[in-house]
C-alpha cells in the first residue's frame, strides 16, 4: 500500500508560488532526488498544467534542470480533471469517481506516492488518505496567493525538521 506525502515549497507566511521564489542549487537537487524516489504522483489539474513545461527540453537549461525534466518525465503519473480530454506521457487522467480511484491507486502501488497541488492535497486530505506533510519554509512574505492548506488544517503532529540548502527548512508533519 502507498503513503501519500505533500510536499511544496512555502512562504514563512504558509503560500506557495512558483513564480514569487525559487529553490536554491542544494534545495532543486534535494527535489531531483524526491521526485526520483517517489512511485508516481498524482497532480491536480492546475499543478498539472504547472509541470508540463518539463516535457520539452529548453536550450537555456543547465544539466540539473535537465536532469529533472528527465526524472519528472520517467515518473508515473495520475491527473485528476473533470476539464481535460487527454494528459500526456506517462500520465493517466482521473475524470470520474475521484475517491475511488484514489484509493485504487493507495492500494495497488507500493512506495511514496506524491500529492501536487494545493486543492488536490485538501481533497485527499479530506478523505483522511495523507499520511506526511512536508512544508519547506523560505525566508520570503508574500502576503497573499495560494495557501499550503486549502481549507482546514488537519490535527497536526511535527515529526522531522531539517535544513535544505542555503534557507530553506523543511518542517514534516503526520496527522494526529
């Protein structure tokens, strides 16, 4: 059976926005690594379409942005929209029976299997399937975007704490 995790990078005012900050060297190739040893990951339809520009290689990139198109592109992946006709390389739309297939997928795979996208992660969360929470903190206040939880926050219980990179600190929570 797999553990569901969710993962994103934060503000220190608990938002996450690709665009407003970006991971350090240390921080991208601690992602590298995650996103390798993760067993697929299930995207919502707007992290989905977030992700998509690592399916065509760019002439501006270094090798570790190389080297994570590649990891993100080999990775398994579900899609979860009522809006999208297709998704795609490695990937599996999810348009119906939500849930169910959800827990299909929590019982048939073995290993991590990661939650993307902050809506997505609130309906999982909702149905009680996320086992660990893993919230990287950056020196940064926004003041206003997409929050880490989309609704209620869980009972939570802090489990681990590290420093990645330069300024990031990620904090891992289980549910109590």
């Amino acid at each position: 059976m797999a553990r569901f995790t969710f993962s994103m990078n934060v503000s220190l005012d608990g938002y996450v926005d690709h665009d407003r900050f970006a991971p350090d060297a240390a921080l991208f190739r601690h992602w590298i690594e995650a996103v390798r040893a993760v067993s697929g990951s299930i995207y919502g339809r707007r992290m989905y379409e977030v992700m998509r520009y690592w399916d065509e290689d760019h002439p501006e990139w270094d090798a570790d942005l190389r080297e994570f198109a590649s990891v993100w592109r080999a990775q398994r992946k579900w899609v979860v929209s009522r809006t999208l006709d297709e998704v795609g390389p490695n990937a599996t739309l999810i348009g119906d029976d939500v849930e169910g297939q959800i827990r299909a997928i929590r019982d048939t795979t073995e290993g991590e299997v990661a939650i993307c996208g902050t809506k997505l992660a609130q309906s999982v969360t909702d149905m009680g399937l996320i086992d660990e929470y893993r919230m990287y903190y950056h020196p940064v206040v926004l003041g206003s975007g997409v929050p880490f939880f989309a609704g209620p926050r869980p009972p939570l219980r802090l489990t681990d704490h590290a420093r990645i990179g330069g300024e990031a600190i990620r904090l891992t929570f289980v549910p109590v």
